[in-house]
C-alpha cells in the first residue's frame, strides 16, 4: 500500500484522520447544519374533508398516521375522537398535457403537473392556514417506439411530485400553533 506520508505510521495517520473528522464535524455544527428532522404537530387529531380520495391526500394522511396524528375521513365516525383541526382539501388532481409536436403532429414533449390546493381551519371555523395551492410540474419527452417505458418514467414522476408536495405540507402543517 502506497502512503502520500511515509513518514507517519498507521497509528499517527489514524490520529490525523480522526482529527480531520472532529474538526469538520465542528464547523459543520458550528454554522447551524442539522438534519432536517420529523415534523412534530400541535394537534393529535385531524379530520380531512373535500377530496379525501385523491393521491396527495392519501399520501398525506399515510405520513401523519406514521408521525402520530389520527386522521379521520369526513364520512367516519369516530366516537370519542374529537378533531382538533379540519383539513379541507379543495383539489387533488393530477395532469398531462402536451406542449411539444414534431411536424407531422406526433407527441414529442409532455407536461406532467400534479395540483394540491387545501385550507386547514379549526372545527369552531377559525381559518388557520389560508388557501393554498401547491403546483408542480415535470416535462418529460416521449417517444412512441419507448411508449412503455415513458408510462413508467410518468408514473415515477408523478409519485415523486406526489412526494414533494405531501413533503410541503407536512411542513406547513407543522408550522400551525393552536395556541
């Protein structure tokens, strides 16, 4: 094995190396980076009304269950579960458009666009989170002979905006204080 420094054996370059570590470890810690850690909410419950079915609200409401928040449909009965907030999704809907041809009028280019738009509000009816839409959007060239294969590089796009956008409002979910 070849050492850029002959001069130190194993145990000192193991020192040297250890020290490099610490010392970038501090400034990282020193400058503010932190991971970003799970949510944390100020409510235990949650009822989710409107679009309770579409793809970003059941995403959603998998990522509270698993951080500890009790999600209730607007058609379940929970005896004993009062909600703490109402999450009123007001559009859930994915979409595909095209935005590019060839000459001859064959698909060259899509669009991909996944829109959320919500508005989460106390059962009394105090608005805390005003109306809020989130878009995103993803172009994707397609191909008639790769016809499959782009279906697959769709469905993968729009579970990753899916993701994106659930990521988003946890965040603002998060933000909320009953207080």
């Amino acid at each position: 094995m070849r050492s850029d420094f002959p001069e130190l054996q194993a145990p000192a370059r193991r020192r040297l190396l250890g020290a490099g570590v610490l010392a970038a470890s501090a400034m990282l810690g020193g400058c503010g980076f932190a991971l970003r850690a799970a949510p944390t909410f100020s409510f235990q419950v949650m009822r989710v009304t409107g679009l309770e079915n579409g793809g970003v609200t059941r995403a959603l409401r998998g990522a509270l269950e698993s951080s500890g928040v009790r999600t209730i449909g607007s058609s379940t009965a929970a005896p004993g579960l009062a909600p703490q907030v109402l999450l009123v999704v007001l559009v859930d809907q994915v979409e595909r458009a095209v935005v590019g041809q060839t000459a001859d009028g064959r698909v060259r280019e899509l669009q991909l666009r996944t829109r959320y738009r919500f508005r989460l509000e106390t059962p009394s009816g105090r608005t805390l989170i005003e109306d809020n839409e989130l878009l995103m959007e993803r172009d994707l060239s397609f191909s008639e002979t790769a016809a499959l294969s782009k279906s697959a590089e769709q469905d993968l796009s729009f579970r990753d905006m899916q993701t994106d956008i659930v990521q988003q409002v946890l965040r603002r979910l998060a933000a909320v204080n009953l207080g």
